[in-house]
C-alpha cells in the first residue's frame, strides 16, 4: 500500500521539477487529491489559484515582491491608522476640526476609521469562531508578525481596536439602560470555552488573529463586496494549508500568500457574495438552480420529489455552493475537496456536479424522508467519506 503514494509524490515531483510547468499535467495529478508530503499540496494550490506563474524560474523574485507588497498593505492599512489614532491621544491641543472624531464629513479620516470598525468587529466574531473542534487556529503561530509585534510600538493593533471598541460598546450598553447585562458584544463571552479568550503573552498571536488581519485587509482594498460573513470559512483552509507547510522558508510567509490566493479565489467566487447580483447569470440563485436542472438530468425521481416536497435549492445548496462545501465536512475533507476543484478548469461547473452527487448519493433516504427528515439531512449531511462523493462526480462528469 505504501507503494502507491510513493510513486504519487514522485509523479508530482517531476512535474513540479520542470522550468515552465505543464498545467494540464499538474491539473490532472491534482484532480486526484495532492500528497501533503514535502508541502507540495501548499505548492500546488499557490499555482491552481493562479498565484505562481508556471515559470519556476520567475518564483524568487515575484514572492519577495508580492510579500513586499504585502507588508506594504500592513503598514497602511493597520500600522498608519494605529499610529494615527496613538498620536492623537498624546496631543489633543493640535487636533484640527479635520482630524477631529466629530467631524460630520464623510471622508474625515476618522468616519471610515469607525465604518472599519463595524467590519472588523464582524471579522473577529467570526475569526474566532474557526474550526472550533480544532485547536490549531488558537495556537500561537511559529511566524507572529514582527512589523505588528514589535515591543516598542505603542500604536494600537488590531487586537486593541477590538478591545477597544468592544469595551466601548459594552460600557454604552450598560449606561443607556442602567442595566447591567445587556446584550453587546462581550456576551460572545459565554459562548466559547472561556479559555479562548485568553490573551497570548505579548510577543505571539494566535493563526485566528493572522486570519482577521488577511480578511481584515482585503475589505479594505475591497470596499464594494468589503466582508461577508462565510468568507472566514473560505480563507481558512488555504491559510491552515499554507501555514502547516513543512516546507518552513514557505511557511514563514503563509500570511501573505494566503491573502493573495484568497483574493485570486474571491475573484472568481464572489459574486456568490455578492447580493445585487443574485439573480445574474453569474449570480448565486443561477448556480443553485443549476444544481436541480443537472439533477433532474441525472436522477428524474428524485428531482421530482424534492420539487413535491418543496425542497427548494436555496434550502442547502446556498451554504454548499457559496463557502464551497467548508462547513458540510471536517477541514482535512474540505481540503480534499478543494484540490479538485482548484484543479478543475472550471472549478465551479465540477462544485454543481459535487452538489448533485451529494444528492444522488442519498437518494434513497430522501425517496423514503418526508420534508422534515430531508431538510435535516441535506442541511446536516450524512456521508462523510469524500472519496465517495469525488467518485460519483467525477462519474456524472464523464456520464454527460
């Protein structure tokens, strides 16, 4: 059995070997799942996602630029306003009416200084939620960020500005009613284990604070889609996958290859996100309706049952198809997921045949379920074994 694999990473290895990288090789090999082994499934994903050219030999120079590039975004985005609002505490007496919290105009620095506020809130609510039957992403990351860390900045990180704001809003809270208890945003206290809310000692964070500075960070430079509740989930496993590389020189630097294969995979994903586009071609209720028409192809009976039942698609297959299946297994399955349809050319056509095979899959139990029983199954579903799932698309795909 141990043959087998051995023979897969070395078939990756010649590939990935070559000067100009064949893609339609790559594509292939991926297709069937990428061995972790020696980080090729980190080094594969950067080049699915479009992120490495396939000429190897341009790879040194482009990732010292980007990783720039990305610092860069740090100290603009994170570092300047901290410094910003430091400064300000130290001098009130030059404060100007421009630079002044109060200043009604909308493009006062400090209005889009509270508008990011509510984002990052909304960002850290869900950050820490991640994967949360898996330690990983309350560890301390081997690579804090040191621009962000150094012990002798005083600005206010991103970590304080949560603080900050929350203990704002709890105060608020508390004054407006004269009753001490009212919801706000602290109360997310009670609803994790209480340890999770334990500061690392100065000097380290946690993977789910690199994840709120990259999702943080791309809402800036985003502002027409900015964040969406679920993007949390779509930025994970790439960051869990980069910064699990065995590889360490590649590892070092998850944080910033992970924002710029996140942004190439929203680029081609958010339009799910994106509301007013709902009902487009590109949009997300033309895709979950796909998943009926391919199904009504594929299993006639079974389509006619759940439109009987009044199963609609938006029911299950908005979750599946936005966050590409992230929530509906544990993070290695999704991983597993993933390297197909980051190896597939038109990665959502193969998520639409994903999605039917799920359904084909369980057919009949949904043939026997009455509307209650189905619901709870396809919005908890039963089958955990993706190979299984992988198998029966890739046979729909070949069938039609």
């Amino acid at each position: 059995a141990h043959l087998v694999p051995y023979f897969r990473i070395q078939e990756f290895k010649v590939t990935l070997s070559e000067e100009n990288i064949n893609l339609k090789t790559l594509r292939e090999l991926c297709f069937n799942g990428i061995p972790f082994e020696g980080g090729i499934r980190a080094q594969c994903w950067k080049i699915l996602l479009n992120y490495l050219p396939l000429d190897q030999t341009l790879w040194e120079s482009f990732l010292k630029k980007q990783r720039e590039v990305y610092s860069q975004f740090l100290k603009e985005m994170i570092i300047q306003p901290g410094i910003a609002k430091a400064n300000l505490g130290l001098s009130r007496e030059d404060v100007t009416m421009e630079d002044h919290p109060l200043n009604p105009n909308p493009d006062s620095r400090w209005n889009t200084y509270f508008k990011d506020n509510e984002i990052l809130l909304q960002i850290d609510k869900d950050v820490r939620r991640l994967y949360p039957d898996m330690a990983f992403f309350q560890r301390p990351t081997e690579y804090p960020c040191q621009l962000i860390l150094d012990p002798q900045n005083d600005y206010e990180t991103l970590r304080r500005r949560v603080e900050q704001t929350t203990l704002k809003a709890q105060t608020v809270n508390r004054n407006r009613s004269g009753v001490t208890n009212v919801s706000s945003p602290g109360k997310a206290l009670n609803l994790y284990p209480s340890n999770e809310y334990e500061v690392l000692p100065s000097g380290s964070e946690a993977h789910w604070e690199v994840v709120e500075r990259i999702l943080f960070i791309y809402a800036k430079l985003n502002p027409g889609i900015a964040y969406v509740q679920g993007m949390n989930e779509i930025v994970g496993p790439i960051y869990y996958t980069f910064a699990t590389d065995p590889n360490s020189e590649w590892k070092e630097h998850a944080e910033a290859d992970t924002f710029f294969c996140f942004t190439n995979l929203m680029s081609e994903n958010r339009d799910n996100f994106i509301k007013s586009l709902d009902d487009s071609q590109c949009g997300i209720t033309y895709k979950m309706e796909s998943v009926y028409s391919m199904l009504k192809d594929k299993d006639l009976e079974l389509y006619l049952k759940l439109e009987e039942q009044n199963i609609k698609p938006q029911y299950f297959t908005f979750r599946w198809l936005t966050l590409l299946l992230s929530q509906e297994f544990l993070l290695p399955d999704v991983i597993r997921i993933w390297d197909t349809l980051f190896s597939d050319q038109d990665r959502f056509h193969f998520l639409i045949l994903v999605c039917c095979a799920m359904l084909i899959l369980i057919r009949e139990s949904l043939l026997a379920g009455d509307f209650t029983v189905n619901m709870r199954s396809l919005q908890d579903y039963p089958i955990s074994d993706v190979h299984t799932i992988l198998t029966k698309a890739k046979e729909l795909q070949d069938n039609s």
